[in-house]
C-alpha cells in the first residue's frame, strides 16, 4: 500500500473542506451584512490555508503529517462551528466539510 492510499480519505476531505471553505469566503463576502460574516470568513480562509498545506504533506508523505492533521482538525471544528451559525447554504455546506474533515484528521493524528 503507498502512502497515498493510507492518506486517501484524509486527503479527500482536505481538499473538499478547502473547496468548501474558498466558496463560503466567496460567498460571504456576497451577504448583505458582510461585517456579520467577517469572522467566518476570516475563519474559512485559515481553513483553507491549513487544509490545502494538510494535503499535501499527506501528498508526499511528510513527518509532519500527525502534527498538521492534528492543527488542521482544530481549525476545521472552530471554522464549523462558525459556520453552523449561519442560516445560508454555503456557510452550512462548509460546516459539514469541516466536520468531515476533521474527523479524519483526527484519525491520522491518532
């Protein structure tokens, strides 16, 4: 088995939770009271940053993977929590792809 494939779930959920938290910044940004979204779309793009980063350590096998999966999970459960306070689509969507996500990060910080 390569490392990828053991990474395989894990990378899946980085790359759609970093999708999912590009689009919700996105379409914050849209809202009529963009103020009240400040903090989850400050929150997506961190998101995003760590997952994307996550990834591809993941990608290439790094020592740092557990310790990444580890930040990344914090991070995906604080930018869900943000976005589960908000009624609109987007910021829904993203609340379960970081849910998704760090729950398998969690799996590989274990």
């Amino acid at each position: 088995m390569s490392h990828t494939d053991k990474f395989k779930d894990c990378i899946k959920a980085c790359l759609d939770c970093f999708a999912e938290c590009n689009h919700c910044a996105s379409a914050c940004l849209g809202e009529d009271d963009v103020k009240m979204m400040a903090k989850c779309i400050a929150l997506d793009m961190d998101c995003a940053d760590i997952c994307a980063t996550t990834a591809a350590a993941m990608a290439r096998d790094s020592e740092h993977v557990a310790h990444l999966c580890r930040v990344c999970a914090e991070i995906c459960e604080a930018c869900g929590a943000e976005c589960e306070k908000h009624e609109a689509d987007h910021c829904q969507k993203c609340a379960e792809a970081c849910k998704r996500c760090a729950q398998e990060c969690r799996k590989m910080a274990a």
